[in-house]
C-alpha cells in the first residue's frame, strides 16, 4: 500500500473550511473525517463500472 507523506498533502482554504464545519457539526477529528470520506469513496467506487485503461502506444524509433 502507497504511503501518503502527510507534508505532502495540501488543501486549499475551501477544504479547510470543509473540514472545519464537518469537525464543528459532527466532533470528529481530521483523521476520522479522511476516514469517512475514505470509506465514501470506497462505497462509490464499488458501484462504478471497470473500466480498462486505454492502452498505452509506444512509439518505434
């Protein structure tokens, strides 16, 4: 599993804001709010048809 560099991640002010008013409504932390957003996206993606990538053309030299 891929390790996501917590430094590396940045909102911008409408994010914050966001979580701020999540945090207020619900008295969850960040991390428990990325958790549920996770679990969300987890449920949506579940639902959504596979897709194949397109394949990918190299070119001959």
């Amino acid at each position: 599993m891929t390790r996501i560099d917590p430094v590396s991640v940045r909102f911008n002010e409408g994010d914050w804001e966001v979580l701020r008013e999540l945090q207020q409504r619900t008295g969850l932390g960040v991390p428990d709010v990325l958790r549920m957003a996770i679990r969300m996206l987890r449920e949506q993606l579940a639902v959504m048809p596979k897709v194949k990538p397109p394949a990918v053309k190299t070119k001959r030299s």
